[in-house]
C-alpha cells in the first residue's frame, strides 16, 4: 500500500543516529524493525517512504489516530484556557460526571492523572489510606507501570530481562487463570491458597481482561470469587482497565462488567485521551473519604484541555457506536481466525473479546510447546505486507490483536487473508 507521501527530509539513517546517541537504550523499537511514521489517520499510519500501515496494535489511538472530532475539540480549548483542577471550570466536572455515568452507581468520585502508571500508584495508594494494611496481590505475567512501586508489583518486569525477581516480602503473586495451558488446575483454589497465608490485604491489582500475560479473558467466576476472597481479607479490589476499558470488549463499556462484579477501584489509562496523556482513577465516596489526609493534586491531570479531548473521546464513542463495531467485527474476527485455526496447526488457541484478540501459536497440540521463534516470524511476514501486530505472553508466542476501534470490515478480511497466506508459507 503505498500512499503519495513525499519521502521526509530527514532520512531514516539520520534519525536513527540521533536517536542512538540521545534516546536511551532501554527503549526498544516496536515491530522489530523501525519504521518512520510522519502521519496517522484513524486505523491507518504512514511511513517518510510513503507506506501506508493497518495499524492493528494501537490500542491508545482508540478512535482513530489524530481522530479529526478529538483534535479540534483540544486545539479549541487550549486556545481559551488551560488551567489546572484547584480553579473551577465545566470541563472538569462535566467530564468526571460523564465518566461516572458509565460506571455502577457507587463509584462516582474521580482523580485525574497524566499515565496509567500514575494511575494504578494512585489507586494502590488509596487501597492502603483505606485498609491501613501494605501487601498487595497480582497476577503472574502482569504489567501495571513503570514507576518504582509498579514494578515491583509487576511480574512481567521483575521477573523479566533485567528484572531480579519477586522484589518485596509485600507483592503476592497468583498464577494466570489460563484455561487453554492450565486444564483442569483450579485457579481459584490456588489464589484462596495464597490469599490465606497473607496477614493483612491492602488489595487486589488485577486487569478485568489480562494482556501482557497473554490476552486472556478471565474465567467465569474467577473474578467474582477473587473479589469475595480479597474483600473476606479486608482489601480491596483494583480493576486495572488501561488496556481493556472504553468499550473495547465490545459488550461492556468496562470489561469487569462481564464479572457481573463491582471493583472498588477502578483505574483507566491508554485509550481515555486518543494518544493525549491521560488517566483515572474512579472510586467510592466512602473509600475516598479515607483519602482526604493528605492533599491530592497533579498539576497537569484534568486540565481543561485533558477534559475537552476526554469528553470528545467519549463522544466519539458513542457517536460512532464504536462498541458495537467493536463486538461485530471482533466476532468476525475471531470467527475466521478459528477457521485458520482448523487449517494452519500452528495456531493453537484462539480467545478474545471485541476488539481485544490473542491467538497463540504452539508447535506441538499435545505438549502446547510455544512456538515463539514462528510468532515473530508471522509479525515480521504481516509487516512486509503492511499490517503491524505484536506478540506478548509469558512465551513470547501469543499474537495481539488491539487495533483503534474504527477498523472496518474490509480491514479484517484483508488481515485474515494475509494471515491465511504467511501461514501457507510458513508450513
Ligand atoms: C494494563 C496496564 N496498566 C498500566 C499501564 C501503564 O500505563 P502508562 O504506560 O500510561 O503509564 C500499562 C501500560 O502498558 C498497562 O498495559
């Protein structure tokens, strides 16, 4: 697909230069091989050499990359005014009000924040205001944030490149409840376990839907008895929907919804500002009312050009029905990648929900041996033909599927039949 874009003056040697001498090196680049984006519109970017990529993968630029409905409303309201929440203003607590509808009754009170990592410290913070209690639990393969505290309550860093393992006597960590390699275990049972041998609970950090640990939506049940087993313990429960919220599973504007649970905290992230930095922080009046000691304020969250793009997003979300794209051509989706699934024996499991996909490609049926070395050579096959996907799991072998929610049709059956072809190939 190549778009008439003239090639950029500053060439893709030159930036990776500079970028060597003042980016630091524990940056990686995403797709395995750079590419030169100078353009973005709705699901599509565009390369300095004219190409034009389906971005199946941002799951931040929600709807659409430089969405033209969000842009205006942030270019208008950083004309007029951008302040900071210790003056009064509509946006603010329109756009808090606004956020609250989408949520279960209780929870109406709100924090804005610049980054899900801000975020979930936030909500960490304010599970242990709360219980007066310091350990808190995870999820094996999980990521939370990239502050200090958030990665010692994230396993997919600490027990990553780099990482030195379980950090602190206070980080309880639960398998994944993965039903495709765990069989019969009861992962229930093993987090009550866990759970039992714990003095005193600050809380659960837990996605409604995991991601780095695979794409796995949890198993029914499990959630519900998770949050009963924490709360029996005197935590709380976090739902950590950076990556899954805003409609992307389709059904539910909040992907714990399908739980038929009610988190005590929930935080947002990613898609809440389109690409703008942004996050959330939602919870009970009664839980933050314990919050009240010590001032909270961020001096860039909720600034009044956060809250028009946020308000804009939501807008557009509703507007475009995105969640109901979302869940058709997720079913779609999921659909045809099972037929590849009955005709490629690499694939081994298909899972999702809405626009929220992972397959995992596996070598053997029987041993489900990962086969990671293949999933890297499907990303690379589906970058030359201009579709950008990206593997995660704790074997590097599950290929992710979290595109802005306003991919069409035609995009999903172009994907599925150049998937079709690099497998063929792949035999
Ligand atoms: C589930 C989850 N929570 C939190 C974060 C942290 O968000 P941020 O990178 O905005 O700090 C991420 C980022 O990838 C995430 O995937």
């Amino acid at each position: 697909m190549k778009d008439g874009v003239q090639p950029s003056s500053s060439s893709l040697d030159r930036l990776l230069k500079k970028r060597d001498t003042h980016v630091g090196k524990a940056l990686s680049i995403a797709h395995g091989k750079p590419l030169h984006i100078i353009r973005g519109e709705m699901q599509y970017l565009y390369s300095a050499t004219g190409e034009k990529y389906l971005d199946l993968v941002n799951n931040v630029c929600h709807v659409g990359h430089s969405n033209p409905k969000v842009v205006e409303s942030g270019q208008r309201q950083m004309a007029l005014l951008n302040t900071n929440t210790r003056y009064v203003y509509d946006g603010l607590t329109d756009y808090l009000e606004r956020l609250s509808e989408t949520l279960p009754a209780p929870i109406n009170v709100g924090y804005l924040v610049n980054s899900g990592s801000e975020a979930n410290e936030l909500a960490v913070r304010i599970a242990r205001a709360y219980t007066g209690a310091h350990d808190m639990v995870v999820v094996e393969g999980a990521y939370h944030g990239h502050t200090g505290m958030l990665i010692d309550l994230s396993p997919y860093k600490f027990r990553g490149p780099g990482g030195k393992g379980i950090p602190e006597p206070w980080v309880h960590v639960v398998p994944i409840p993965d039903t495709y390699r765990g069989g019969d275990r009861d992962y229930t049972s093993e987090l009550a376990d866990i759970v039992n041998r714990i003095d005193s609970i600050a809380g659960l950090l837990i996605e409604s839907m995991l991601s780095c640990a695979g794409q796995i939506p949890l198993p029914q049940g499990y959630l519900e008895s998770a949050f009963e087993l924490i709360r029996d313990a005197g935590g709380l429960c976090i739902a950590d929907e950076v990556q899954v919220g805003f409609g992307r599973v389709g059904k539910h504007m909040w992907a714990f919804e399908e739980h038929r649970v009610i988190p005590d905290i929930v935080v947002m992230g990613k898609p809440i500002g389109n690409g703008h930095p942004m996050a959330a922080v939602f919870t009970t009046e009664k839980i933050a009312s314990k919050f009240e000691e010590m001032e909270f304020f961020s001096t860039f969250g909720g600034n009044p050009v956060s809250c028009a793009i946020g308000l804009a997003v939501l807008d557009e979300i509703e507007d475009k029905d995105l969640m109901h794209n979302a869940e058709l051509l997720g079913k779609i989706f999921v659909d045809g990648l099972n037929d590849l699934k009955k005709k490629h024996a690499l694939i081994g499991d298909v899972r999702g929900r809405g626009l929220f996909i992972g397959f995992e490609l596996v070598s053997d049926h029987k041993t489900l041996e990962p086969a990671p070395v293949e999933a890297k050579k499907l990303v690379a096959e589906m970058l030359t033909r201009n579709v950008l996907l990206s593997t995660d799991g704790p074997h590097n072998n599950v290929i992710k599927i979290k595109p802005p929610m306003v991919i069409t049709i035609e995009d999903v059956n172009l994907t599925l039949k150049l998937l079709d072809d690099v497998l063929s190939n792949m035999k």
